[in-house]
C-alpha cells in the first residue's frame, strides 16, 4: 500500500471535487440533502442499478413522501410499490426504520453513525452515506465502489471480501476526506466508482485521477481489488404447483421467516421431501407428490408435468430449479390446513409478485401456448 502525503492528500481533494462539482450525475435523490431521501435511494441502490432504480425512487415517494407515510403504509402497497427490485427485506426493514424514527425518536433523524445504525436495514455503508450527506459528518461510505477505487488509488492488498476489511478501509478513507465537504467527497468517489473506474470497462487514461492511480500507473489495475470468489450458490430442486380451479388459483402465503418470507407465491414442494425410490418413474413421482401434499394439507390434488426446462433463480446462497407441474383441486375444498387461499388471475395485478412468482407464470404462459 502506498501511502501519500498531506499535500497529496489535499491535491486529490481539490481535483476529486472539482471533477464531481463539473460532472456529478443529475439523480433526484441528490435535489436536496433530505435524510429521508438519501436513505430511500440508498438502500434501494442495494444490488440495483442506477437507471433501474430511479422510476422506482420516483414512484415510491409520491406513494410515501415522508417517513410518517411509510410508517403508516399499508404492507401489501409497499411490496406492490417494490415490485421487481427484489430482496424484499429491504422494503420491511425500511418500514420497520420509519416506525423507529416515528415512535423513538418523534419523527426526527438521529444523526450519528452510530444512531443511524441502530434503525432496522441500516448497516456502516447507509450510516455513512446518511451521516455524511445530509448531516456533514467526516465519515466514510465504504461501498464495493469504494473498496474498488481505493484499492487501486493505494494499491491496497488486503482481501475486501473479508469483513474485517472495511473497517480497515474506513480508517483509510477518512484521513484522506475534506473535513468540509465529506458528503460531497463520498459521492464524487460513488460517480468515479461508477465511471472512471468501474469494475469493467474502467477508463483510466481519461480518469480526473489517473495521476493518483497507483495501480493504473503501475499498470495493475486489473490486480485490485483483492478478492476471493464467493463460494457458489447451492442448487435447490422445487415441485411448483399450478393448482387451479378455471381461473382461479391457489396461493400459499410463505413462512414468517427465510427465503421470501410472507409473499404469495404458487405453492413450492422441495424435491427432497418427496419420498420415492431411486429408480421411481415420473409416475411414481408425481403420485408422490399427491400423497405428500394430501399429508400436509389434507388436500386431494391430481397432478399433471408441464413440458420445458426448469425455472431457475439465483439468490445469494441457493439456486432454485423449480419443476412446474400443473393440478387440479375443486376450488369448494376446504382450505383449513393450508397456508393460502384462491386468488382470480383477475385480480393478479394487485399482489406483488416476486421475480419467481413471475418466472413461473410466464413459463406456464408460454407452455399453454405451445
């Protein structure tokens, strides 16, 4: 790791925010230093794109311009609201925060790190982006941007996939932030993250801080960040159910915690739970799969393979390979052991699907049309 002097220091403060006041990027979230503004986009930016999140961002504070409206805010509407942007727990976590700020702190924001920590959702990164930008503390926003930028401004070697790292970074960063403008300071690093000096197709030779690059003038570049390769996601074999009664459909409400808890969903039958011999023929597994679900829900159902490959997802541990099979139960029966309810294709447009709850009706779309 190098390590500059405060004159270099200084220089790369000066030529950072020069750059940004020049060519910072025009995001609604950035009209105003509005806490409650800089929090929504933030963790809405979470494994988002910019450009993907901005119509949700605008969307989302006509619905809930205030944290008292999200307080308030009808669950069902703010999953709808969120709609596609995916892992949901940030939606709940961002209610859960409004009713802190609410009802523990009487509508005003706490405006330290460690304070902003305590609201539910809010890790170091959120806490530094608020604290710094709407309040002008001089901590750092140490982000996958921010690791990649300075592990390359300082050749720093430590692997960022190590929580231990951050703090280390953290330390790092903030003797190097202007004591006046560190909000500005940690955007400005945000925009060359995203620019400049991107995970790909990074443009160093016309980067405002080349001269400061000590990997670019090393030629590096393509060393730094330091990081090991996540493990990958486990794959997870899933029956999805397509009961239906014409167009009615049954839904169950998934479990209170795990994965994509409380959401409608087509119900969801781990391969593992079926108990059928090695060599079982298709038959033999979907009878299977009838007297599994008929166990359970005390639920006669009569199941049928829909042709085509699985659905598959990712999230960040599991991959999920979903065989779609399509059943049918008489919507009269009696649902007083199952988790769900029958729901009109009508009235779909009203449930927040998730990404596989979408995935699988398009799939059985396409099939039906085939």
């Amino acid at each position: 790791m190098v390590e500059w002097t405060p004159e270099k220091i200084v220089a790369f403060q000066e030529t950072l925010l020069k750059w940004y006041d020049n060519n910072k990027r025009n995001l609604p979230w950035r009209r105003d230093h509005d806490p409650y503004h800089i929090w929504i986009s933030e963790i809405m930016l979470q494994q988002t794109q910019v450009q993907t999140v901005i119509p949700y961002y605008e969307r989302f504070m006509k619905l809930f311009p205030t944290v008292q409206a999200l307080a308030n805010a009808d669950e069902a509407i703010l999953m709808k609201v969120w709609e596609g942007l995916g892992y949901y727990s940030r939606a709940r976590n961002l209610q859960k925060a409004a009713q802190q700020i609410v009802n523990d702190y009487n509508g005003q924001w706490p405006t330290t790190v460690k304070e902003l920590q305590e609201l539910s959702g809010i890790g170091p990164y959120t806490a530094g982006a608020i604290a710094s930008i709407a309040f002008n503390k001089p901590v750092p926003a140490v982000d996958g941007n921010a690791l990649r930028v300075f592990a390359r401004l300082l050749e720093i070697n430590e692997d960022i996939a190590k929580p231990q790292t951050r703090k280390l970074f953290e330390n790092i960063i903030k003797k190097l932030m202007p004591k006046n403008r560190p909000g500005d300071f940690n955007q400005a690093i945000m925009d060359l993250g995203a620019s400049y000096m991107s995970a790909k197709n990074y443009d160093s030779e016309n980067s405002p801080v080349k001269l400061f690059n000590q990997a670019y003038l090393d030629g590096v570049e393509d060393n730094y960040p330091v990081k090991t390769k996540k493990k990958r996601p486990i794959p997870v074999n899933y029956f999805g159910l397509l009961i239906h009664s014409q167009d009615d459909y049954l839904f169950e409400r998934r479990p209170n915690s795990g994965i994509l808890s409380r959401f409608w969903m087509f119900p969801l039958i781990k391969g593992d739970d079926i108990q059928t011999k090695k060599d079982a023929s298709e038959d033999d597994v979907l009878r299977a799969l009838e007297a599994q679900f008929l166990s359970t829900y005390q639920l006669e159902i009569h199941v049928k393979k829909i042709g085509g490959r699985p659905v598959t997802h990712t999230f960040t541990h599991q991959k999920w390979q979903i065989t779609l099979l399509e059943a049918e139960l008489n919507n009269s029966s009696d649902l007083s052991y199952f988790p769900g309810k029958w729901i009109s294709e009508s009235d779909f447009r009203e449930i927040a699907f998730t990404k596989v709850q979408t995935k699988m009706w398009e799939r059985y779309q396409q099939q039906k049309e085939q």
